[in-house]
C-alpha cells in the first residue's frame, strides 16, 4: 500500500540546485579501484535482490486474466520473493467462521506458479468486523486476528485447516516460506506498543502451524523514529518490546506525494533513504536478538499518490488527482538506479518495486486506464537489468571509486545533507565471483530547476578501469530516452579499454559489463543426468549440461527456497527452457545439473540457455519426448551396479548385499515423463505422490520379465523427476553379483550395462 514521501532536507533541494546552476563542464572523471570499500554495503558487498509486488483486493484480483504474456513477463524480470499484499475484501476472513479463498487463489496460484515459486505473502490489514470504521484493528481483535494467521499459514503449508465443520485447504502445491505482519502500521492507526503486542501475538501461533515459515515485520511508511500519537518512537519501540522472532524489517520509500514537486526534489530525497536504513541497523544493533537482521525496501516508487475516488488525489484532497508518469519515464530510470545505488551501499538487502501491474505511474507493465492491455515500460526494463547484471545472491564486492569533474558524486563519501556536496550523477563498480565487473552509471543531471519530468542534462563518464587489469569482452546497456520500448535495450558489444567514455543525453542510466567469459554450451554438451546420454529431453528430466564458464569456479550444492523446493537459482546461475528456469541441483563452471520443467511436455522441441552473472549462452535448440529414461548407478558412471536398494531394510544392493529372489528392489531413474497427478518443478515430493501411467514401466532381469511392479512414480522425499520403481525380483532369475537389468518407460528403453546383485 502507498506511504508518503520522507523528510526531505531543504538544504540537498537547494544544493542540488546550485550544483545544477553551476555547472560548466558535462563530463565527470571515475577512477575505479581494484579494492572492495569495506565501509559500504554489506562489508563491502553489494546484496541487494530485486523484486516487485502486488496488491490483491477486491478491485484487481483478476489481474492476470486475459493476459497471457503476463506470468512469463514476472518470471522473466527473476523477482526476489514476489511480494503480495493481501488487503481489503482480499483478506479471507469475512466474518466469524466464515471464509473465502476466491480472491486469493484467483491471483497467488498464478505467482505462486511464477519467479521464484515463493512469494512474500503480506497480511496487509485485519478483517472489517475485526477493525473501527476507518479500517484500523481493534486491539480487542488482535487474538482473532492471530489465530486467523495460523489458519493461514496452515492452509497453504501444511494440508489446510477445518473451522465449524468446513475443511479449507490451497489448490496450489507451493507453501508459502515468508509472511509479512501488518502493513504500514505507522500511518494506519496501529500504534507503536499496539503492533508490539500483535506481532507477539500473531507470530508464535503462526511458527506453531509451520515452524519453517519466516516473518518480516513492520514495513513502515514514515521514518523509523518517527512518533506515534501517544509520542513513542515508532521503530525503538518495536526494537524494544519484539520477543517474537523477527527474519527482516522492513521499510516502503516514495519520494513525493504529489505530481506538483519539481525533479530536483525528488532526487533529493534519496540520501534520505539511505539515511533510514542506516539508522534501523543502528537501531537494532541495540538488541542482540536484531543485530543481524536485514533491512528490506518492500515498497519503492517515485510517488505515492493516487486516484482515491472520482478523480480526488489521496494525498492532497479536495486536488484532482494527477497522474505522476515519472514512474515509467527516463526519470524513473535516473531515480531508480541512484535509489539502487546509495541504498545497496547503506546495507539494504532487498529493494521492491510497487507494483507490477498498473498504470503508467506505478506499473513496470502499465496501461493510462491502469487496466489491459498492458505494455511493457521502461520501468521494467530498468528492473531487469539491475537484477539480471547484479545479482543477489550471490550479491557483489562494491569497489573502491574517486570522482572528479563536473557534477560527480560518491554519496558513500559526498552528498552528506547540508555539510555535503550535491552533485548530479553518481557511479558504483561493482565485481562479480567470476571477476566480471559491472559499473552502473546514473544520470540524474536537471536540464532546469523547475522540470518536472524534465529531459535531464547530457553527461559524460570518463572512466579509468586501468586498475582492473584487462578483459576481454565490454557490453553496455543504456536504459534512457532512447530505449526501444515495448521491447527493451539491445546490449552493445563494446571494445574493452583502461580507458573508456559512456555518455547518457539526458536523464537515464547505464550499466557496462567486463567480463574474460561467456558461458557457452554446445548442443552435444546435454546428457541425461544417470545415462550421460544425449538426445531428447523428457518433462522433469534430471539433465547434466556440460560447458565453459557456466557458473561458479569452486561448484555450488541445491539449495533450498523453503522446505520443499529446490530452488532454480544458484549461486548467480539460472537455466531457461524457452525462458522458464528450471530447478538446478548442482552448479559449477564446466557442469550445470537442472531439472527439465514439466511445462515442456507436449512440445516438439524447447530451447534451451544458461545464464550466469547476466551473462547469457547461445540458445541450444532440443528436441522433446515423452519419455527420455536413465538409470543411476553406484559409481556414477551411467554402466555398472544400478544406485538400487534392497527394499527389506533400503540397504545399498552390491555384490556383497544381493537381494533374495522373490525379493522387493528400489530402482532409481529419471527421465520416465509426466506423471498422474502432474508434479510440480522442484518440488521435494511428499504424500500423495505422482503416480507413472498404469503399465508405463516394465521391467526385466536377466533377461526374465518382472511381472510385479508394487510401485512406479516419484521417489518419495526426493526432487520431482527422480523416479522409483519398487518392483519384485522373479524367482526365475539366475542369481548372480552382476545380472543384466533393463528397464523402459513408455517403450522407451533406459541404457543397457546395468546390473544388480540377487543371491
């Protein structure tokens, strides 16, 4: 939801101003160093994860109906934790014992199918019947509205909840990790101690229905140390009082509300941001229990503003309400690479865009009307590219730069409020693990005093990258005026030099890329993760592709983006099947293993890339089946002693462990094709588990054929696309350490070579 702008400090307006009027030359010299600034930044590092939101209430729950593209566009921008926030009729709980999941199922399973498949779900607001007449909590509600969370958190995570005999549980397979408690209770009627006591309250019953869950808390709209009416400081209070565990704060930043503010005022108001964050850490340094936890921006545009009914501004009534288009103009550009800049050197560690999906204003895909059909703005493309070309994780080393010349700054040593300097661009250099580096430069230059939505000034950035050393590719992406839209920047192959100039006409941003790899990967370097096999893939396929410069030197093991998904990001490295990621469960620069998406089943062919750092491979082009299997073995070598289990105690099968005949064995492939139900990607599978179609496998040994197949689906607890196939060794069998075994899916036979041990 909007918040107002921050304090602004009419001592930076007014030097921006004088430092706008004096300017003489337009180019600014940026020496950038070989050492990290440990005084920025996470100790020196940049993380900073990039993400968006929606608001789901009643007025826009069907978003996403009628716009096909939309989904693929979200999944494309690699949003961080998608954040919803639930608000209005959105909230279930309409009266006592009385539920309605309509508006929540219409829009969260389709973001829950997108991104990174793991929202932050933010319980914006309490019931109506809970709240007074100007929609804010009755503190007599708030054990209501706990026990209201626990349901939620139970509905979508651990099989549903029944109240007054009617059991309500989510369609969609994906549990929701990150819950936000409250929205802006700073500014909706909540005070300090009153949110003290609901957070205390509402978030241990919420642990107790899934103990894996995390809580981001807060989320103000004013300053931390702003007042409450009863005069206590908003921010220390919380500090103070939380018992409950606390994974992030959270803060929203706008920098006006209202159209009328001239450019150099919004710009201003950024150091304001940084100053915020910097002053939460300080806050929660204070209690042991926060020292560590992080500062997230979960709300950020350039104006917070809107249509609060029949035209009338919401900020600045009885006004007419003014449509604030340096949302999505060659401003926001300026604006948000600067916002991204000094806040990921104050340490925030996630910035979200508000919101997706609106009007011209606000949307990173936008309409005038705020409704379809949508087109995609240069907002988005900003978004993009800051999170594609600095990625968090694994996040960057913020390096060391000196400024001079006209209109430069370093806001980590310069614009400080009125003992500052103002100036009108600003430059952060930042290094990858692979040691690319990426220099973001913002043009924020006024052309005047009075613009509003102003062109901007033409500046030119001289750097010396001497310090560096030498690379062997430079790409730059310039983000201005000048951008193609719908369609986004072309990324420019640049000469790499110790010396090199980029020149920004007006207001914009750009970001140059070096880099000594590319990540390549040959059509012939895709194999079957158990068989090395290449050839076809199959739906939910485990795949091991085999190339250069893929990910990172020293390897990365899956992780986790909750409890039961694998998630498809690691360590900087995505793989896109005609742009879907796919869960990746290994990631190194020469191997990448991922998990082929189910959604390519029917297809004939899927292309396939790999992404590392921002940094894209040539598209292979791959044929698709219905079934591609191979079996594991032991030594992992695609031949040999099959990675099987003696079913009667899951011991390892071996030569000196050989399975009775007449016994039960655990075979284990992938590559067997959809199943019944449809699995989900990257999903840890639990009960009931994905059945293989009836008759799908069959089984020999030894040449025998085994007619008892007891199981043939998805191997329970593991990733969706291992397969189990429980199945009886025949008593005809010629007992052996090394029988033959063959196995088929769908009439498609797994490698020959394998063998397993029956006495």
């Amino acid at each position: 939801m909007r918040s107002p702008m921050s304090t602004v400090r009419p001592c930076a307006i007014a030097l921006l101003a004088v430092a706008a009027a004096a300017a003489q030359s337009t180019t600014v010299n940026v020496q950038v160093g070989n050492q990290t600034d440990t005084s920025v930044g996470v100790k020196g590092r940049l993380q900073l994860p990039m993400s968006t939101s929606f608001q789901l209430a009643d007025w826009n729950y069907q978003f996403f109906n009628g716009e096909a593209s939309v989904p693929a566009q979200l999944t494309a921008l690699n949003p961080w934790h998608t954040r919803v926030q639930v608000v209005s009729d959105g909230i279930p709980l309409t009266a006592p014992d009385t539920w309605d999941f309509t508006e929540l199922d219409t829009m969260l399973s389709t973001i829950q199918a997108t991104g990174d498949h793991s929202p932050e779900f933010q319980i914006g607001t309490a019931p109506a019947y809970l709240s007074d007449s100007q929609g804010h909590i009755l503190p007599a509600s708030i054990p209501t509205f706990a026990q209201m969370s626990a349901n939620m958190v139970s509905y979508y995570n651990t099989g549903g909840f029944t109240d007054n005999s009617t059991h309500y549980q989510s369609p969609t397979p994906y549990p929701v990790t990150w819950w936000g408690i409250f929205n802006e209770p700073d500014i909706n009627g909540v005070t300090a101690s009153e949110y003290v006591t609901l957070y205390n309250t509402a978030v241990p019953q919420m642990a107790q229905a899934d103990p894996s869950i995390k809580f981001v808390a807060v989320e103000l709209a004013a300053a931390p140390d702003n007042q409450d009416p009863s005069g206590a400081p908003y921010f220390p209070t919380f500090v103070a009082g939380v018992t409950a565990p606390v994974d992030v704060v959270a803060k929203h930043f706008y920098s006006t509300c209202t159209q009328r503010d001239m450019d150099q005022a919004l710009f201003a108001t950024i150091p304001e941001f940084a100053a915020e964050v910097q002053t939460m850490y300080a806050e929660m340094a204070k209690k042991s229990a926060l020292a560590n936890v992080p500062v997230w921006i979960t709300e950020n545009n350039v104006n917070a503003d809107y249509n609060a009914g029949n035209g009338i501004s919401a900020c600045n009534a009885p006004q007419k309400f003014v449509l604030d288009t340096r949302g999505s103009s060659p401003f926001f550009a300026a604006w948000r690479s600067l916002v991204f800049e000094q806040l990921g050197e104050a340490g925030a560690q996630a910035l979200y865009h508000w919101a997706f999906g609106s009007d011209q204003q606000y949307g990173e895909i936008g309409s005038p009307s705020g409704g379809p059909p949508y087109a995609t703005q240069l907002s988005y493309w900003v978004d993009y590219y800051l999170s594609h070309w600095l990625p968090s994780p694994p996040g960057q080393d913020i390096l060391q730069t000196t400024t001079t010349g006209c209109c430069a700054t370093d806001f980590a040593h310069g614009w400080q409020g009125s003992g500052g300097l103002a100036f009108d661009t600003q430059t952060m250099a930042a290094r990858n693990v692979d040691g690319s580096v990426v220099v973001l430069m913002s043009n924020y230059a006024l052309k005047g005093s009075s613009d509003n939505n102003g062109s901007g000034s033409s500046r030119t950035f001289a750097l010396d990258l001497s310090a560096l050393g030498t690379f062997t590719s430079a790409t730059l992406v310039t983000l201005d005026a000048s951008t193609p839209l719908p369609g986004g920047p072309v990324p420019q192959t640049q000469t790499p030099a110790p010396q090199m100039q980029v020149t920004l006409p007006g207001y914009g941003a750009a970001l140059l890329r070096l880099s000594n790899a590319q990540p390549t990967l040959p059509a012939a370097g895709v194999a079957n993760a158990a068989s090395y096999a290449a050839g076809a893939v199959a739906p939910g396929e485990i795949v091991s592709l085999y190339g250069t410069a893929l990910g990172p030197a020293a390897g990365a093991n899956l992780e986790l983006t909750n409890p039961y998904l694998v998630s498809n990001a690691l360590a900087g490295v995505h793989v896109l099947f005609d742009g879907v990621p796919a869960p990746i469960t290994y990631a190194s620069g020469g191997q990448v293993n991922a998990v082929v998406p189910y959604g390519v089943a029917g297809h004939s062919s899927t292309t396939l890339q790999v992404e590392y750092l921002g940094a894209v491979s040539a598209p292979v082009s791959l044929q698709v089946a219905a079934a591609a299997p191979g079996l594991f073995t032991a030594n992992a070598l695609g031949t040999g002693p099959g990675a099987i289990l003696n079913n009667v105690d899951y011991s390892l099968n071996t030569a000196a462990n050989p399975v009775a005949r007449g016994g039960y064995v655990d075979i284990y492939l992938t590559g067997a094709g959809a199943t019944t139900p449809a699995s989900v990607d990257g999903l840890l599978v639990t009960a009931p588990y994905p059945m293989l179609p009836a008759n799908a496998a069959t089984v020999t040994m030894g040449g025998v054929p085994c007619p008892t197949i007891a199981y043939a689906g998805a191997a329970p607890y593991l990733i969706s696309g291992l397969t189990q196939i429980t199945v009886q060794v025949p008593e005809a069998v010629t007992p052996g350490p090394s029988v033959p075994l063959a196995v088929a899916i769908g009439g498609v036979s797994a490698q020959t070579g394998v063998t397993l041990a029956v006495q």
